[in-house]
C-alpha cells in the first residue's frame, strides 16, 4: 500500500507531503496506482520547481524505491494552487483504490 500523508497548516496551506511503500495493484511495469500516484508527485514537483521557480526540499530513496518526502514547501498563492490540485487527484485516486492508497492529513 502507498501511504501518502499531507502537513497542513491551521488555514490548509500544504507544508509538507511524504509518500511511502508500494501500491502492489498490478505486476511491476503495469501497476496503474503506482503510475498514477507517481505521475502526479512528480508533476507537482515540477511545477513548483518550474512554474512558480520554487525549490522544495526533496528527498527520494531511487535505489529501495517506494519513498518520496518533500518539504520546505512554499506557502504562496501559486504553489499553494498546485499543492491542493495534487491532493485533489490523490484523493480522488483513493476513492477508487482505496485498498492500495491511504491518505491522512496532519497538523
């Protein structure tokens, strides 16, 4: 399962966002979770690097895979737009595969 767990701020201002393990939906190459999931992280930090020009802090384990960690997140406007879009699809991907995705916010 990818456990995908958002740190937001009293006002839900993302600050952090942390994902970790596997979604194990499909043989590895076809798990379509796993691409969705791993298709909209990297999206959004791309457009937080390359679009509003500002650089999280961003941590990955490439050779275990399965661990994600972003933090040192920018609190204006614009990236606050891209956050909540990415939480947007990561919640709606949870609706429908829920048994391979967990999402918990913090405070």
């Amino acid at each position: 399962m990818i456990r995908v767990s958002f740190t937001v701020t009293l006002d839900q201002k993302i600050t952090s966002f942390k994902m970790v393990g596997h979604a194990d939906s499909g043989p590895m190459g076809q798990d379509i979770v796993c691409a969705a999931v791993s298709a909209l992280a990297i999206t959004t930090v791309n457009g937080l690097e390359r679009v509003v020009k500002k650089e999280p802090t961003v941590t990955q384990d490439v050779s275990n895979g399965g661990h994600l960690e972003v933090t040192y997140i920018d609190q204006g406007h614009d990236a606050q737009i891209i956050l909540q879009t990415f939480l947007t699809g990561i919640l709606d991907i949870q609706e429908q595969y829920g048994e391979f995705l967990e999402v918990k916010m913090f405070n």
